[in-house]
C-alpha cells in the first residue's frame, strides 16, 4: 500500500518502486478500513460506494490507502487537524442541475416521458 499510485497500463512508474509494500501495515491498514466501513463517515461511504461498483476487496485496499493518506497527512503537518467531511460529503457534491439531469434520463431508460415545471 501507498498512499499514491505511479502507474500507466499496469506498468509501475517511479525511479525505485518495486511494488511491493509493507504487509504488515497493509493488514492494520485492512482491518482499520473495514471497521470505518460500518460506520456512518467519509470512509463508510466511501466503502459502501465502491463495494458497489467493484467489490467489497477493492474497497477495502481503496479505503486502506484512504486511511494511510490522511495518516501521512496528519504526521507530515504538525499543525494539521481531521474533519470527517461526512456520509453526505458525495450527495452534497453534485449540483442540483445535474441531479434533475440525472433523474430525467433515468425516468426516461424505464419509458416516461418527462416534462419539468417549476414548482409555484
């Protein structure tokens, strides 16, 4: 684990990586990730949106390296604080256009046709 990745097409980039890591750390890494994952924080959802689309694995290695980051961040910076953005830090995110977008086009895929009026 690191806390970036340097690769292009599968092919580790950088002057001396090798690809290979702590294990050790790689497993506290693990287990700190899949505790955050029952929580209801920035990583929690952040678990439960990538378990989504790839697999319960890759979101733990994702939020382990999460993890490692803010760590690296929080020892580099003496004077740096954490503050958890929150389980609606992605909701929050998208603006409301591309919300409205979104719901019409899905409105649509299912056969409605849709026609948006402002409410009064």
């Amino acid at each position: 684990m690191a806390p970036k990745v340097k690769e292009s097409a599968g092919k580790k980039k950088g002057s001396s990586s090798t690809g290979h890591g702590n294990r050790y750390l790689a497993r506290i890494l693990g287990e700190a990730a899949v505790g955050a994952s029952k929580t209801p924080t920035f990583l929690g959802e952040r678990y439960r949106r990538i378990a989504r689309r790839r697999g319960k694995q890759r979101a733990v290695v994702a939020v382990g390296r999460s993890i490692l980051t803010i760590v690296w961040h929080l020892l580099c910076d003496p004077n740096a604080h954490f503050t958890d953005l929150g389980p609606d830090f992605y909701d929050n995110r998208i603006g409301p256009e591309r919300k409205k977008r979104n719901h019409v086009r899905q409105l649509e895929a299912l056969g409605y046709r849709v026609t948006l009026q402002p409410a009064a």
